[in-house]
C-alpha cells in the first residue's frame, strides 16, 4: 500500500496510507482533535475534512478556534440564505455563492429582488438555523448530478468546467436542499449564531458585462449574535464616513450617468484638495531631482504592442479607429516615458534619470465592479519612472521609500506593506531576479518596516514593493508601489554608454507616490471624515458677520487673508444658524464678528471642534494658520499661538 506525507504546521510529520482524508489525519494525531475538525488547509487552500489525500502535502488541521473557521461558516451560511430563498422563490436559480473576508454572497437570477425583500429572506434563513438541520456531504454520479441541473444553465457550465472531469461530483444537503459545491462546511445550521443580509447588487455571470445580469445577495455570518452586533456597528459607522456619501455632501465630485460611468467629474471643491496634493508630491519630487513630463492620453497601438500592454490589456483598453489606424487611450504611462528616454543618448554619468508625470490613464473596468473612486475607468496616476544603473537600484528605492514614508507619515495613515517576488512566468535571468529581490527586501529591512513576502506575486517584468490602505468598510485598496522593470527597456531597446565604452541595459523603476489621485482621495475621504486638515479643506476660513452692518469689516479681514482660501457667509441667518451650517461644511474656523469685534479691530475664532477663542489678534490668527498650513498638520490644533 502506498503511502503519503503529512507535513504539519511545526514541522513534525506523518506517514499515512494513501487516500488517507483530513479528518484521518486529525484522528491519528489525537482523538479529541478528530471530533474537533471542521475542515483543512492543504497546501494552503482550504478544504473539505473528508478530502483524500494522494500527495504528499502541508497540511493544518481547522477547528472552531482557527481563524479559517468563520470562512467555512460563511460558506455554510451563504447556503442557508439559498436555501431560504428557493423556499420563498421556487422559480431562484443559484449561479456561485462563495465567503468573502467580511461574510459572503450568493448571485442568483429568475427573481426580481429588492432590498426591501430581504428582512422576509432573513427571517426564513433564521429558521433554517434554528431547525439546526444536519450539512450532509453526498457524492453523486456525473449523469445524475447533470439531472440535477436540467433547468439550470449555470451550474451545468461548472459542471463542464470546475467540476470537468470529476466522478463523482461533489454536493451538500441541508433538509431539502442540495447545491453543487466543494466544501467546506460546518456540521449543521445551528453552528451559525449571527446571521445577516446586508444589500443588494446587480453582478454578471463569471464577472462578464457581455454575459447574463444576475442579482447578487450579500450577507455575512458570525458564531455568535455579539459578534454579529459589532460588525453591523462598525459597519453603521463606516458607512457615515463613505467617501461617496461625503463627496456628494461636500460638493467634491460626482460621477453622472449621462457623461459615463467611472468618470469623475470634480467639483471646485474637489478640484482645490487634488490641487494640494498635487504640488505637495510635485514639490517633493523636485526636490528629489526628478524632472516633469508630459505624455499625451492616446497613442498608436503600435507603442502598445512594442511595450507588451496590448497583449496583456487589450480588453481594458479604449480603442479607436483614426484614418484607418488604430489608437487607444493610454492604460499606463510608462511607454510614453520610456519613449522619451529612448530619444536621447546617455553616458553612465547621466544616470540615474528620473521623471514624474501627474498622467491620466484610462482602464475598462467591468461596469460592476465601477465604485465610486475607488474603482473608475479614468484615473490620474502620480506616476515616477526611473532609469538607472544596477548598481543604483538600491540606493534610488531606498530614496523612494523615504518620500513614501514622509508622505504617509504626513496624513497619519495606516497603512500595511507587501513584498512581491517572482512569479512563475517572468523575464530575466536568475541572477538579476535574485539581485533585485536582496536589493528591495534589504530596503524594507532598512527601514524596519513589517511586511508580508507574497511570494509569486511580483510582475513579470520585475519584483515590487506594494503599500495597502483600508478604506471605512474595511477594504484593502492598492497604495503605493516601487516596482523594478527588466522588461521595458529590453522591448524598447533602452540603453546608456558604461565606462567600457560599451551599451548597457538600465533597469526601470516604476513608483507612485500616492497610488492613483481618485484612490488616495477616496482613502482620503474616509480616513479624515471629511473634516481634511486645513491646509487641504477647499474652505479654510468663513467669516460669519453678526449682522449685515458688519459684513464690509469681514470683506477687509478676507481680503488681509488672501493668502488662504476664505469665504463670507452672507445670508440672512441667525449666527446660531451660520455656525451651524459651517459646522456642516466641515469648515476648519469660522470667525464671528460682530461690532465689538469690529470697534476692538479683533476677532473671535471658533474650529469645527466648538471651541472658541476672543478677543483674538488677526495677525495671530494668521501666524497660526500660516504655521498649520506650512507644518501640514493633519488636526486643528486650537488655541490660537500653539
């Protein structure tokens, strides 16, 4: 009999015989350990426990006190909500329905849903938990799971695909109800303890808009209803700080239907805080030598297939026809920058070369998957391409890292770092791979920063270091990124003249400081609440007159802060009412004046945080924002002086 073998999570291994499940090995290691799996982790991804084994493999056993055994509950639970829902809509067909970091969805089709039908789908799910029905795992025969299926052209397709090849198939039961799926699966209903639905989407069959529209359900699931109670907390509060919420309240940008879908349009108020960030990073790239082009938005598809974009991204991209040629918009500014460099020749002296573009780019994300700015088909990347000598990666990277880190630093973000390396298909040889990697994983040691090896990862061209945020619902969003090229400059022919006297090859350097503008402003948003630190807010300073009379003194005090962006509230309102209002605007300070103030020549200041302060001088004022504006300081600080 043949054998295979089990590497466990401490190293320790086991021989067993072949076809040996999870659960088997759980019970050789211990008794009470095999009446407490639920599932397993096989060369890391997470199975059934009754999956045989035919290969020697890692192995982690998942228990209810694993941190993969909310997934496998969710998983569970996203079939709760199905069967809830064909005992209220016999005519539902399910398409997928798998867990998800914050619970699960399930997209279905021959239903007309809406939100307001979910508390009735919720409250059916409830009592499938409560009855605490059993989750059988069955294996059915291939013809007898297409019988299954007749009137279900989705799940045929997975049996055509995923499930090609397999027989027995694999299937869960629950009561009366049955779905093709792998696992896992907790024992029974009753394990789920808080259970929820939480909205409603359209999605489209394998995530293509040429495919079927489908409803998509999502909902979440915790082992206790505690649990559930401070998700749904947290989420409540997430949700008043959702970036499109806030965006429409503070006038920063809209996305139209009639113009497009994914295309922001900024708004004056917008426009000024993309404005700040815009010279803050263009300031700190002048000061790090870099040198500002400008790439136009479409080019010949001729520069797309020279650079390798046009094999790879064709699908996203914007095409058009022009006298018989054809062009697209630019999804990456890189080509354009390396064309530039390809213009000149340079010496080993002249490098490294360094440019910054703020370039917009366009992408044809799936319409679905469109988000407010989180997700747009026009974006403005704050892009820095670099072209140096092996010898200077490190040295320009770790340059790199420092402004990234000043940056981040600057907004008080929190943030989380990964370091990608090769994957399986690449360019380059291992000595070079080898080298960049030591190179950038050096950097990151250097700067004593925690990160997470995603090994793999990398792009093909290169490997890379990338910056995540959080947004208010607790999703990840790409950030900042320093990724090595050796790639491009081979397909463009890049070289520079060495002290041999020879042509050698530079390496590229890609790097974003911020990302892509609509993203970080959205991260942005979020992490500030709206209320930016003054030297963003589009209005830093309203002047609220106590009465009309008193309305030409503020136009005197706005015009000796010229300097600053400051408005005068100059309707009819009680001041109770203008302060509240400013309040509202997420206004930093709001001066009243009245004719004491007026008659002393002084001012009363009040921030958005109601605190107050008279009989205050305007030059001091002036000093103090002069001070928040210049330190960039992320918070009001009050009082005046500090």
């Amino acid at each position: 009999m043949s054998t295979v073998t089990v590497t466990l999570p401490d190293g320790s291994t086991l021989e067993l015989e072949d076809g040996a499940t999870v659960e088997d090995v759980a019970y050789e290691i211990g008794p009470g350990l095999g009446q407490d799996t639920v599932a397993g982790v096989v060369n890391g991804e997470l199975v059934d426990k009754h999956t045989p084994l035919h290969e020697d493999v890692t192995l982690e056993i998942v228990t209810d006190g694993s941190a993969e055994y909310v997934d496998v509950l969710r998983h569970s639970a996203a079939h709760v909500f199905a069967q809830a829902l064909q005992r209220l809509y016999p005519d539902a067909r399910l398409t997928l329905g798998p867990w998800t970091d914050d619970g699960f969805y399930y997209d279905v089709t021959g239903v007309d849903l809406d939100e307001d039908d979910l508390d009735a789908i919720e409250a059916e799910a409830e009592e499938c938990i409560e009855s605490d029905l059993s989750i059988e795992r069955v294996m059915l025969d291939r013809e007898e799971a297409v019988e299954r299926y007749e009137d279900n052209p989705y799940k045929q397709e997975i049996l055509e695909t995923e499930a090609a090849g397999e027989d027995p198939v694999s299937f869960y039961e629950q009561g009366e109800f049955y779905d093709l799926c792998q696992g896992p699966h907790v024992e029974s209903t009753g394990e789920i303890g808080g259970f929820a639905l939480l909205e409603i989407s359209a999605s489209y069959w394998r995530g293509d808009e040429d495919e079927d529209t489908l409803t998509r359900v999502y909902g979440t699931a915790f082992p206790s209803e505690d649990e559930l109670d401070e998700f749904l907390e947290r989420r409540r509060k997430a949700k008043e700080r959702d970036h499109r919420k806030i965006g429409q309240e503070m006038d920063l940008f809209s996305i139209d239907q009639t113009t497009g879908p994914g295309l922001p349009l900024y708004e004056p108020n917008g426009k000024t805080v993309l404005n700040e960030l815009s010279d803050y990073v263009a300031g700190l790239n002048r000061e790090a030598g870099y040198d500002e082009v400008e790439t136009p938005h479409v080019f010949r598809t001729e520069l797309w297939k020279k650079s390798g974009h046009y094999e790879n991204y064709v699908d996203d991209m914007f095409l058009l026809e022009v006298n018989d040629e054809e062009y697209g918009l630019k999804p990456m500014n890189c080509p354009g920058h390396a064309t530039i460099f390809e213009q000149k020749s340079w010496s080993y002296r002249d490098l490294p070369i360094r440019y910054f573009e703020d370039g917009k780019v366009y992408r044809k994300e799936q319409r679905g998957e469109l988000s407010g700015l989180s997700r747009t088909w026009a974006f403005t990347i704050d892009d820095g391409h670099l072209f140096v000598r092996p010898d200077q990666i490190e040295d320009e990277v770790l340059a790199i890292m420092d402004i990234i880190l000043d940056i981040l630093d600057t907004f008080s973000l929190d943030y989380t770092v990964q370091f990608a390396t090769r994957p399986e298909k690449s360019v380059g040889g291992d000595e070079i791979w080898e080298k960049a990697e030591s190179q950038l994983e050096a950097v990151l040691e250097s700067e004593d920063i925690d990160y997470v090896v995603e090994e793999g990862d990398g792009a093909f061209y290169g490997p890379k270091i990338d910056f995540a945020f959080k947004d208010a619902l607790g999703r990840h969003w790409d950030g900042p990124t320093v990724q090595l090229d050796f790639n491009m400059p081979e397909r463009f022919d890049l070289t520079y003249t060495g002290e041999d006297n020879e042509d050698h090859r530079p390496v590229m350097i890609h790097r974003a400081l911020y990302g892509s503008y609509e993203r970080f402003f959205m991260v942005l948003i979020e992490h500030f609440n709206g209320d930016f630190p003054p030297w963003l807010a589009p209005e830093q300073v309203r002047i609220l007159p106590v009465s009309d009379d008193n309305i030409p003194y503020c136009k005197q005090l706005r015009a000796e802060l010229s300097d600053f962006r400051v408005e005068i509230e100059d309707r009819s309102w009680t001041v109770g009412k203008k302060i509240q209002q400013a309040h509202d605007d997420k206004v930093p300070y709001m001066m009243v004046i009245g004719d004491d103030e007026e008659d002393e020549e002084m001012i009363s200041v009040r921030d958005r945080k109601e605190r107050e302060e008279k009989e205050v001088s305007l030059v001091d004022f002036r000093e103090h924002l002069e001070r928040e504006v210049e330190q960039k300081r992320t918070a009001v600080t009050f009082l005046v002086g500090q």
